[in-house]
C-alpha cells in the first residue's frame, strides 16, 4: 500500500520532468536530422520506466523504504533534465 501511495504522488513529477527532457532534446536542430535525439528520448524514458521498476522491487523485498524506492528516479532524472536544459538553445 505504501509503494502505491508514494509512486502516486512521485509519477505527477515524472511527467514534468520527462515533459523537460523531451522538450530539450526537440529544441536542438541538428543538420542530419531528428532521428537521434529521438532515440535519446526513448532511451531516456526507457531506462526511467526501468529504474522505477527496478527501485519498487527493491521496497517490496523491504531492503528501500517506499518513499526513497519512488522518488529516487525522479531525482536522478531530474539532474538528467537539468542537464539537457542547460544545453538546450535558447
């Protein structure tokens, strides 16, 4: 109940902060096309549906609280988004 509970609360954040990524990757042009950044965007969110899996197994077998199993990919992944903004034209 209590993974539920948090991960609720954590997936409102996630979408800002896959919504940041996404929008930093599709600001930069680049001569050969979309086709990477786009692979990069699906790498991303991937690897993000990955971890959260990987982190909420880890609160059932009880070895992460439920609050730290949710919101330790957001925090990953929002230094990630940070990143890609800072490097994102203007």
């Amino acid at each position: 109940f209590q993974i539920e509970y948090h991960s609720r609360f954590a997936s409102v954040f996630s979408a800002f902060i896959l919504t940041i990524i996404g929008a930093s990757l599709s600001a930069r042009k680049v001569k050969g096309g979309m086709g990477l950044n786009i692979g990069i965007g699906l790498v991303l969110s991937m690897g993000y549906i990955l971890f959260m899996t990987v982190s909420s197994s880890f609160a059932v077998n009880g070895t992460m609280s439920p609050f730290v199993a949710s919101w330790i990919p957001n925090i990953v992944f929002i230094f990630i988004a940070f990143f890609l903004y800072k490097r994102a034209p203007n």
